[in-house]
C-alpha cells in the first residue's frame, strides 16, 4: 500500500499512524532512521498500542548520527529504554566521508509473515506527522518475511563495529555536536516574543528555531484555527462537543483503525507541554466530545466566564492548542468579542478561523509565539 504524507490534506495518512497500526499484530520487530528526534521518539512510543506490543514484543531501533539526533534524543531513547526493557536502541556511528546514513524503515515480524514501512520520512516529529512524505507499507508473506529478517541479521553483522550503545563517550560527543550546530542556526532562523520566563526556569523568550524539533509545532497565517467555549466536566476537566461534521473536516477523518489525534499544548507562559495522545472523541455520527485534562481552575456550573480552548490544526489529526482561563492573555479579548461570536445550538461561541485572523483578533495570546512570521521577498 502506497500513501501520501501531506499535512494540508485533510484524509492523508501520516506515517506515525501507519508505524502504530503496523506494530499491533507484532510478536518483534526492528527499524532504522537516519535521523531521530526526542518528539519522535515519543510519538512512536508513548502511544498505548507501542506500549501493548511492548508487553510481550521485542523493537531493535539503530539511530543514525549524522545529523540532527541530539542529547535530548538519547535521553527519550534511555527513558523508553528503562520503560520497555523489550526495547532496544544503538547508534550508528561511521567514519566515511562524502556518505550519509539515510536509511528510513521498520519491519514487524507477525505470527505468519510481517510488514515492512518504508519510505522518506525520518523518526522525527516532522517525518512522522508535519512534512510531505511518501511511503509504502508492504505485506510479506512468511518467505519474504524470513528474506526481510535475513538481510537484517547480515547487515547488522557486518555493521557491527559502526553499532554504538547510546552511552558511549563518541555517540554523547557526536549526539553534542548535532545539538550546537543546530542551535548556531537559531539567531539566523528564529522568532522571539519577549515572553518572559516561565516557572521552571524554561523561558518563553527563547527563540524559536523554526527549522529545529521546536519549528515541527509551529503554524502559519492560513492555518486552520477552532475556537470553543467550554463547559464544566467530570473531575476538574473541560468539556466541548462539536458537531461531528465540524469535528471531521477541522481534526481530520481517521484514516484507519488508529482513532487517536495527537495534542500539543500551549502553557500561557508560551511554553510547550506534552505530546499527548487524545481518542477522536467520536460519540455518536452527530456529536464530537472533546475532553481536555483538568487544571487549577474549577469551572462552576453557573460561571459566566467560561474557559475558552483554541486549536490549531498543524496536520491531520494533529493540534496544538491552549486554554484560555480569566486572566490569562488574550482572555479578555476573546471575551469582548463574544457578543458578536458565532455560537452553537447550545448558544456557546463555537467558530473556525486561521492563524492571521487569530492574530489579528487575539494579539496577546500565547499561541501566538509558534505562528511563524511572514517570509520576506525572494531575491
């Protein structure tokens, strides 16, 4: 089965997905990425259906160093590491110039047969839910399967003295310099807003570095935006139903029988939170319920002022968003508009939008810090 990757089109189907579905059915399995990040590290494994096939499977991941896998990358591989002892991870480290490790694909062994993914995108927030890529996932019956796991064992042996263990001292020295030549392109490919710091020490002044890990959760002028009010839930939580329509052409229609989207959000300090995986909320053919986790501020049930949730779509099933709570930034701009907002049946503000808008509308919302500025004129 040949797919598409692209994040303006609504139905595509992502290559994280594919990898999931794909691991399911899975006694072990191996993989391959020329580049891996931390992000992709957990989009691939802090997911339920990875952490099933865990339970009894085996993952033997090889990293490639050329570029990109960081510090940062090693740390997510160690703490999955501990997590699934089932899980292993090596680096590849080689001494050939004018070469690069490219390869990009896993393979799972089934009962009878397996799969193979393969194709562009690399183990990294961008290959696997952002950028456009093209893939295949091949069927094998139990002949190619033995031919697909034969192949592996050979290359793994003759590329044994290139296979580094994650602590090594010349994968934490490579895994460093991938880290300072990325953040050297910061002062020449970033945005800062002058947020100031958030708690933790993590500032929100920082400059974003639009082609780094931290670009893969930005959005653009066009990028489709949902604004909902929200209503108290069980526990502390938030709550919305959208229309199922709605819920379907904004988030993205599930592609297969992965009916998860992945959330990212955006603390009022202008910080990221978690990569949290959220079930497509699909209740009914009519209605859309979206629960969002619970936080320090309790809604009542006759509260006037109600939070508000903003979403992004950045690809297919895929959001960053941001609740706005009285006294947040930009709670009260969004407040003034309401007397004008559109509204649902249940009369609460429900409306689609973009990134410029947005802007236009909320300037002091946080969100805001991962819309990327307008590219100037080419010379």
């Amino acid at each position: 089965m040949f797919d598409i990757q692209d994040p303006r089109y609504p139905n595509s189907r992502l290559l994280n997905e594919a990898l999931l579905e794909a691991c399911q059915p899975a006694i072990y399995g191996a993989g391959t990425y020329a580049f891996v990040s931390a992000d992709g590290v957990r989009l691939l494994m802090d997911n339920p259906i990875f952490e099933q096939f865990m339970e009894d499977g085996t993952y033997h991941l090889i990293a490639g160093l050329d570029d990109i896998t960081n510090l940062r990358t090693l740390a997510a591989l160690k703490e999955y590491g501990d997590q699934f002892p089932q899980m292993r991870a090596e680096a590849f480290l080689h001494p050939t110039t004018g070469s690069t490790f490219h390869p990009k694909y896993s393979w799972f062994r089934y009962p009878r047969g397996g799969v193979l993914v393969l194709g562009s995108g690399n183990l990294t927030a961008k290959g696997l839910r952002r950028n456009t890529e093209a893939f295949v996932v091949q069927k094998l019956d139990e002949m190619e399967m033995q031919r697909v796991e034969q192949k592996w064992i050979d290359w793994l042996h003759y590329s044994r003295p290139y296979l580094k263990a994650l602590n090594s001292p010349e994968v934490i020295a490579k895994a460093g310099e991938n880290g300072r030549r990325a953040e050297e392109k910061t002062s020449a490919n970033s945005f800062a807003d002058g947020h100031q710091s958030a708690p933790g020490g993590l500032s929100a002044s920082t400059p974003v570095n639009w082609d780094s890990e931290q670009g893969a959760w930005s959005f653009d002028s066009d990028s489709p935006v949902l604004v909902a009010e929200c209503q108290p839930g069980a526990n502390g939580t938030y709550q919305l139903n959208v229309d199922a329509a709605l819920a379907k052409a904004f988030f993205g229609t599930a592609t297969g029988p992965l009916e998860y989207m992945v959330w990212r959000e955006v603390t009022d300090a202008g910080t990221l939170g978690d990569i949290r995986w959220q079930p497509d909320g699909m209740t009914s053919h009519k209605i859309c319920q979206i629960e969002l986790p619970p936080c320090r501020y309790r809604i009542k049930a006759a509260e006037k002022e109600l939070p508000f949730a903003v979403f992004v779509r950045l690809a297919p099933r895929t959001l960053l968003y941001a609740v706005l709570l009285p006294g947040n930034r930009g709670y009260k701009q969004l407040l003034r508009q309401s007397n004008r907002a559109p509204r649902d049946e249940a009369g609460r503000i429900l409306y689609t939008s973009n990134g410029g808008q947005l802007k236009e509308q909320l300037n002091a919302l946080a969100l805001l810090r991962y819309l990327r500025p307008p590219e100037g004129p080419c010379n």
